[in-house]
C-alpha cells in the first residue's frame, strides 16, 4: 500500500502529529465516522483531517466512512501509542448520567444559534463536565456563579450538578434568557449587551463562566465584564480555541488576557467540544483565571475601549468596518444626543453606555439617540433609560419590530427613525403603578413597585406597610426582588402588566 503521502504529512507536523495520528487510529478503529464526529473526536481542524483523509484507503456508506478493515495493519505503526490527556473529571460523569440525560433535551429543545452572534452549541458532556469540574476544585455550596454568556445553557448544567450554587446569566439573547427561565431551575437572568456594560445587579460573585466570540476583541471584553462581576478573590473559567494550524491568533488572544494582567492557574487542553467550529477542531481549551491586584485597573482602563466590533459574523464582525455617524436629526431639535453624532453639532451629548449606566442630570424634552448596527438590541432599555417627551432613534437600518413599550410610548417608524413619544400619565390604578416602575427604569423594580403600590393604598385612605407590599411583590413576581427595569430580560417586561394587575387587585379596600 502507499503510504509515501501519508508519512511526509505526518513528518511535516512533526511533534504536532499526535492529533493527525489520533485520528488515523480512530478511523482504522472499525467504527464508521462522519467528518464532523471525527473533527470533534480528534479535536483537530477540519482542514488538517481531510488532509490526514486524502492520504489513506477509505470505504464509505453514504457520509460515513473509515478503513477497510483488512488495511487497518498497515497503519498501526504509525497511531499515537497513547491516548490524548486524561480528562480530569471523566470518572465522575458516570455518576451524572441522569444530569446528562437531561442536558441532552434541553440542548436539543434550546433556541437555534445566531450566526450574528457567534453562537456554537457545546456538546452536553461538555457542560456536564463544566459544572463538574468546578465542583471538583472549588467549594460551591453558597457560592455564586455568573454565566457571561450562556448559549450552552452551562447554567442549567450548574443547577442540576450543584443545586446549592446561586446561579446568574447574563446575556443579549431573549430567547435564551426566557428559555432559561421557563425550565424553573433557580436561575437568575439578566438582559446585557456586554459592549454596553454589566448590570449593576451583577457583582460579587465568587466565579464567573464565559464562551466568548473567538476574537480577540470579545475574549477581551467578555473576559473584563467577567472580572466586573467578581468579587477581589474569585476566578474566571474561559473557554478559547484556535485551530493548531493559527498559532497567532492564540498569541493575540493571550495577548488580550495578558493585558488585564490575569493569572493563569491551569489551562485544560480541548476541554470544550462542539457542534460545529469545525476550523478550530470543534474543540476549546479551557482556562482557569485568577485576577490579580493589577487587575481591576487594567480592566477599568481597557474596556470602555474595546471596539463593538468584537463577532466574526454579521454587522458587528471585525471585518464589518466603522459605522458611520447618523445625519444632522431634520426637524428635530433634541435637547440632548446619545451615542455618536457628527462633531458640528452643538448639542450636550452622552455615550450609549453612560446613558444606560445612571439616570441623565438634566431632564431633557427632547432626546435623539444614534443606535449603530448590531447593537438594536438594546433599543427598549435606550427608551426606557430617560422619560423625555419625545425620542427620536437614528437605526443603521429600519427596525424589524417595535418594543413592546405600549403602556410609554406611542411609537411610529419611518424607514431607518423610530419616534417615541411619550403618553399621558393613565388614569387607572394598575396603570399608575406600571407606569411609575417604568419610568424608573434605573431605579431597583421592586422598589419602585413597592412605592407605587403604597401610593395606590394611601389613595384608597389604606395603610400598607413597606414588609406587605414586599410580600405581595414576592408572591406575584419572585424574580423581581433584584435588579433594575434595564435588567430585565422583555418577556419579564411582558408580564409585568398583569402581574403589577394582581399585586394592586391584592390590596385591601
């Protein structure tokens, strides 16, 4: 048989040939194999394994294929003599068959992956193993966890291995922020475009969990919205592959987490398993990262300047380009400007992450926002962040759907502007209530909600004491003891009518 081919490939990758050597036992290992199992199997790039494929005899059965089983000797010489590093934490997950199990379903049942997002589903033994190995080497009974990002649902995985853990996600995706909450496993969710910031709610945690965008503008941002999240001796786990074929990448991303002069405390190699990245091998290292006292300065000092570009897809890629600054606002004379307007105008104005962080020290009538690509997401909490009369928004394109802002605004497209303008106070008691907890929306909700429903019990000549508004608001919305209207995942928005309605029919008379 000719193996000139095969032999010269393994020659040139040299020390590295131990993945290419991996998966040439695995496919003369009887088994049929697609090219993404494989891929995944083997944690090598696609591009390296249809070389390894192109070199060796294959039989296939439709996308399947391996060696022939009378070939398979004539390789054997050639296969690694050992299997790749141990997994630290394969001998517990025998014990977590029923987690697995579980994980399985709601990974199949999740919401489908944004390519604009970088989304990438980890396998669920991956997320299985995530919350086993934090278990094995920290003690996380009380303790709290942060998700920054949590596609893979690794927080469910947490709540099931650990239910002793408080865990919380943040995340821009609605769907998964409401599918998370729909399973009723204790997690807390909070809505947060990393680019603009981490909520307020969301500090003091003991460890944080992230799978970043692959770039190293979002391991870096990613990364210092996980050290916000932190209290001064917790740890960051990140999840970072690159394909063995771009060693600069990885040098760059290091580079990024150097910067925020970071620990290293260990490094598991492919970790993380995937379904798809097949060009990094559908595998990710994962790393344990421990701040240090340099830490909190070099995040402070870096992260207001990570571009928002930070995806390798959609409008906010790296490749994407500078958005350009929306046009002088026609008939329109704002008395302020949020975001990035053309230097000649003469109006104060403010950063969209400013704007979202704390309420505006003057109470302008009229404001005018600019929203650049990719970042429309954040549309409801720019209009709930101010309680201007009128908002004009400058989208980079015209807004697939309005908010569901109906008891605020009475909003009106044209093309690529959005005006909201304001609605008069409502006359009826639930309204009043909803609308004061909407008009606060950097204020804590529950306390807002608290205050308009005293407000509604002195009217009726009732008194109500701050500890039974409390319990009312417990009993009809637990999830809104914490966290600020700009927090809030939207389908909490969407049901905060009703559930204000029963709160104030709960009241005495």
């Amino acid at each position: 048989m000719e193996r000139d081919g095969l032999e010269a490939l393994l020659d040139t990758a040299g020390i590295d040939s131990r993945r290419l050597r991996h998966a040439l036992m695995l496919v003369c290992d009887t088994q049929w194999w697609t090219l993404a199992n494989l891929v995944r199997q083997s944690a090598t790039s696609r591009r390296s394994i249809e070389a390894l494929l192109r070199e060796v005899e294959l039989e296939r059965d439709g996308d399947r294929f391996r060696v022939p089983l009378a070939h398979t000797p004539d390789y054997q010489d050639l296969f690694a003599v050992s299997e790749p590093p141990a997994d630290p934490v394969a001998h517990l997950l025998p014990h977590y068959e029923h987690v697995l199990k579980r994980m399985r379903e709601l990974i199949a049942n999740a919401p489908a992956a944004r390519q604009a997002l970088d989304h990438v589903s980890a396998t669920p033994e991956t997320v299985v193993r995530r919350a086993l190995l934090l278990g094995a080497r920290f003690w996380l009974r009380g303790a709290r966890v942060l998700c920054v990002g949590d596609h893979d649902l690794t927080s469910l995985a947490l709540r099931l291995t650990h239910p002793e853990a408080e865990v919380t996600v943040v995340d821009i995706d609605e769907r998964i922020l409401a599918y998370i909450d729909a399973q009723d496993l204790g997690v807390t969710t909070r809505w947060a475009d990393l680019r603009l910031g981490l909520p307020s709610s969301v500090r003091d945690h003991d460890l944080a969990i992230t799978d970043p965008p692959y770039t190293p503008e979002g391991v870096g941002l990613f990364t210092a919205r996980a050290v916000e999240g932190l209290k001064d001796e917790g740890r960051v786990l990140l999840a970072y592959g690159a394909s063995e074929r771009t060693p600069m990448l990885a040098l760059k991303v290091q580079n990024a987490l150097s910067d925020l002069n970071l620990a290293h405390e260990a490094v598991y190699p492919d970790f993380n398993r995937y379904f798809g990245a097949e060009a990094i091998g559908s595998a990710a290292d994962l790393y344990i990262l421990r701040p240090t006292s340099k830490t909190r300065p070099a995040v402070a000092a870096r992260v207001e300047r990570y571009s928002t570009a930070i995806y390798t897809h959609g409008p906010q890629s790296i490749e994407s380009g500078a958005v350009a600054s929306p046009d002088r606002p026609a008939a329109f004379d704002a008395d302020l400007l949020v975001g990035d307007w053309p230097k000649e105008l003469t109006q104060p104005r403010v950063k969209l992450t400013t704007w979202l962080a704390k309420p505006h020290a003057t109470a302008p009538s009229k404001v005018a926002i600019a929203v650049p690509a990719g970042l429309e997401a954040a549309l409801p909490r720019l209009l709930l962040a101010t309680r201007a009369a009128h908002v004009r928004v400058h989208l980079a394109a015209p807004p697939r759907a309005l908010p569901p802002l109906s008891a605020v605004y009475e909003l009106a497209a044209d093309g690529a502007v959005l005006d909201a303008v304001r609605l008069p106070p409502p006359a009826d008691e639930e309204g009043r209530v909803l609308r004061r907890i909407l008009d606060n929306g950097h204020g804590k909700l529950a306390n807002t909600w608290r205050e308009g429903l005293i407000a509604v019990a002195q009217s009726r000549g009732v008194a109500l004491t701050k500890n039974d508004a409390r319990a009312l608001i417990r009993q009809a919305a637990p999830w809104a003891e914490t966290g600020t209207v700009l927090e809030m995942p939207l389908h909490r928005l969407e049901s905060l009518a009703s559930e204000v309605a029963g709160t104030v029919a709960a009241l005495p008379r």
